[in-house]
C-alpha cells in the first residue's frame, strides 16, 4: 500500500550480528600461532647459531692443543774441504793416427789379406795388386844387369893390359847403374803393388772385392790407432791465466756413464777463435782397452788449482728454485715439558759455487759447524719443529756428471 514504510530485510543484519563474535574470537588464535612460529624459528635459528659457535671454538681449542707431530728429516753438519776447481768444456776425440788405406798405383786385386774390424801390426799385409807384368820386368832388368857386370869386368882386365879404351870401360859402367837402376824402379812399383799397414791399430769395413780394379787413390778400408787420442775442447778466454800444457783433464763420455779418463794437455792454440772468442785446446789422452771411438762428443774438465778450503754441503741438502738456492738450518728453540730440547728448521738463502762428486760448495749463507737439513724437506716448512733422524743423508747420484 501507498502509505506502507518499507524497512530492509531482517535475515543479513541477524546473520552480520552472529559472524562479529566468531571473528573476534579467531583472531586472538592466529596471533598466538604466529608468536609460537616465531618463536619456534628464533630457537632454531638460536641453536644453529650456538651450535656453529660452540663448534668453531671447538676445533680452535683442539688446533691450539693439538700440535702435530715434529717433521722427521736426516740432517748433517756443514764441513770445510778444498774444493776442486775446474774448467769444464765441451769436445770431442780425434785420433793421433788415422788413414784410409788406398793404392798409390793402378791395378786389378789379386789377394785380400785382411778382414773387416781386424787388428793389425805395422808391416801386415793387406792387398796384393797384380804385379805379374812388373815381376817380369824386373826378371829383365835383374839379367841385364848381370850382363853389364860381366861386361865391365872384361872391359875392366882388357882395359888394365891396354887391349880396351877407358871409353867402354866407362860405358860397361853405365850399362850396369842403369839395369841397377831400372831394377830399383821395378822393385819400387812391385812393393807400391804390395798394400801393407802403415802402422798398428784396428780395420775398418772393408771397401773392395777381390778382382776389382782399383785407381790410384780408391779408398781400400780405414786404418786407426785406437792406443792414443786427442782430445779438442774449447775454453773462455777468461781461463787462459789458469791453464798450462801438463795439466790434467778429466775426460767423461755419455757412452760410459760414471768412468772418468784421464788427459793431459799438450797444446793450446795461440789464436783465439774470432766468431766464438774461445781457446782451443788440445789434450793427449790414453785410450784403455780401445773404448772410445774417434769422433766422440766428450765433457773435458781442466783440473786448476785449489782455493782456500770452503763451506761444503751434499748436494740434496740445498733446494733450487727459480727464486734462489736456499737450505734448512737447524737450530734450538728452548726445551719440552720432559726438558729435551726443540729443534726447528729456518729457511736460509745460499749462494752455491762448485759442484763435484755429490757434492756443492756454499759460498755464503751457512758457517762451518751448522746443522742442516739433508733430506726430508719436502715436510719441512720455515720454522716448523723437526726430529733428526739417524738415518744417513742420501748418496750422491751413482753416476754424477762433471761441471
């Protein structure tokens, strides 16, 4: 009807007036669960944070008192020697007498007397030329010399009783010094024809086959006195003060690894090389049992003479580095709780000189008298506590090579 209020509908405002009490009673709820996740997460976090703290000081304490052990190393005590001094140089070996046997006149090969790599004596013979028509000639010769002789001597009788002229006499004489002297030529051809050793020493490889023809100058086989060689080194001119003939070299070669030979020079070369500005040396050397070859790359060292004695060292007892030669030196650090005294290891820079034997010398940076470490310093850090062992430092290489 017109006159009718309209109110709105009772149900929404009922329903509104009922859900106010639920949500102000779930609102204190999710409050009090997100203090208890919270909290929660601050007591997780709070324990990791402890736990890593508690564990971190752990480990320091146990690095603070537990010291690992003393470094085990063999030591040894620096000694003063005098040291050899040498020239080093590199050569090589030529023999005092060396030929390649060849023929000095034409002809076919009869006879080899020899046989490849053999060892001969001067005098031996080795190829026979065929000499036949030689040997004939000097069949003729021999007959008309025979023949001038008896000439002369008739011319000689008749000439004494005035029956012949001092002319043929003198001619008879011709006759005979010329046949004598044609035989001296044939006998000359036929010994050429006759190929012997010049001298003693060992054969080379044969060159030639029996029957061949051979020129003047075909080379036969080699011919090498392996008793004596020379040695052909070079040296800085900066040594020619400290070098003389008579002194001695010692001579090594790769092929023998570890033997020394034993040279003596006899000659240096007045010149000095103009492209290398070096000395030419020669030394004289004994070849035992004909083991070294001509031809050989050798390392020659020229003994000088000895300096004042100086600090030496094994040679494993110094560390070489692209930085520098340094050493461990040992030295005390107080004493334990049981009273035994603590060693500990430095690092100290050296400077090294000569090298022989296994052996190096230290020039400065370690006194006579100081301990070193010889072995073991692949453990060893500057100043980390060691225990010299008993143990021997490590022999020099078995076969060291001359510096």
């Amino acid at each position: 009807m017109d006159g009718d209020v309209k109110t709105a509908p009772a149900e929404p405002l009922a329903r509104a007036r009922i859900d106010e009490p639920r949500r102000a009673a779930a609102q204190p709820k999710t409050v009090r669960w997100l203090v208890i996740v919270g909290l929660l997460i601050a007591l997780v976090l709070g324990g990791l944070y402890g736990f890593n703290r508690y564990r971190a000081q752990a480990i320091a304490s146990f690095f603070a008192h537990s010291k690992p052990p003393p470094a085990e190393i063999s030591a040894v005590v620096a000694t003063t020697e005098v040291v050899p001094r040498l020239a080093p140089g590199i050569g090589s070996l030529t023999a005092v007498r060396q030929v390649t046997i060849s023929p000095e006149v034409s002809g076919r090969v009869t006879a080899i007397m020899f046989t490849s790599g053999a060892t001969v004596k001067a005098g031996d013979k080795l190829v026979q030329i065929n000499d036949a028509p030689d040997q004939g000639d000097l069949a003729n010769y021999q007959a008309q010399a025979h023949m001038a002789e008896i000439t002369l001597q008739r011319a000689r009788t008749l000439a004494s009783r005035q029956y012949e002229s001092q002319q043929n006499v003198d001619q008879a004489r011709a006759q005979l010094d010329e046949a004598a002297a044609m035989i001296t030529k044939t006998q000359a051809i036929i010994a050429q024809k006759l190929i012997r050793a010049p001298f003693g020493g060992r054969l080379g490889v044969r060159q030639i086959n029996l029957g061949q023809y051979l020129n003047a100058g075909t080379p036969i086989v080699t011919l090498t006195d392996l008793s004596t060689l020379y040695v052909n080194f070079t040296l800085p001119t900066s040594r020619r003060a400290e070098i003389a003939p008579g002194q001695h070299v010692a001579v090594t070669a790769d092929a023998f690894p570890g033997r020394k030979f034993t040279a003596a020079i006899t000659t240096i070369e007045p010149q000095i090389s103009p492209s290398t500005r070096t000395i030419q040396v020669q030394a004289t050397m004994a070849n035992p049992d004909d083991l070294l070859f001509p031809g050989m790359f050798v390392n020659a060292a020229v003994d000088l003479p000895p300096g004042p004695p100086e600090v030496v060292l094994p040679q494993t007892a110094v560390t070489y580095t692209l930085y520098g030669d340094s050493v461990f030196v040992i030295r005390p650090a107080g004493k334990d709780a049981a009273g035994k005294p603590i060693l500990k290891a430095f690092r100290v820079p050296v400077t090294t000189g000569e090298r022989w034997d296994g052996k190096v010398a230290i020039l400065d940076g370690v006194k006579a008298g100081e301990e070193v470490v010889a072995a073991g310093q692949t453990k060893v850090q500057d100043g980390i506590q060691v225990a010299v062992t008993g143990n021997p430092p490590p022999a020099p290489p078995e076969h060291p090579t001359l510096h």
